[in-house]
C-alpha cells in the first residue's frame, strides 16, 4: 500500500466515514474531512470539510494529495 492508502493494484482503500486530510496546494495546508460518499470504486470521494460552513466536495483521489487521518492525529495549524 502506498502512503496516500492506494494500493498498487487497486483503488484507494477509503469507506464511508473514513477520515482524511486533503492537501490544498495553493493555499499550502492539510485539511481534514470525513468521507460521507464513495463512488467508481473509492476513486471518487464526496467529503465533508472539518471546516466550519463549507459545502461538501468531491474529490477524485488520484487527482489530489491525501492521506488517512485519525481523531487525535496531527492537525495543520494553517487549518
């Protein structure tokens, strides 16, 4: 398995209510989100943002930086 939880035969392993941090290149920060839909196989992901009024967004994973997270795990002050 690879660091972003993709393996290297298959689609990244990520279930409803996972949580994980995106990356958001332009704005250089980790941002945290609870998975709340999967889609084409977990390549495709609708995520719910930590962030207190954003809309839900989906993000194709292969197109962007992320990586599991746990409550307690490390949190991006930039958040």
């Amino acid at each position: 398995m690879s660091d972003d939880g993709s393996s290297d035969d298959g689609p990244p392993a990520v279930n409803v209510h996972d949580l994980i941090r995106v990356w958001w290149s332009e704005e250089k920060v980790w941002f945290r989100c609870e998975v709340t839909e999967v889609l084409e196989g977990g390549k495709l992901v609708e995520v719910e943002y930590v962030v207190t009024g954003w809309q839900r967004f989906v993000h194709r994973l292969e197109n962007i930086k992320w990586e599991h997270w746990s409550e307690g795990g490390e949190v991006d002050v930039n958040e």
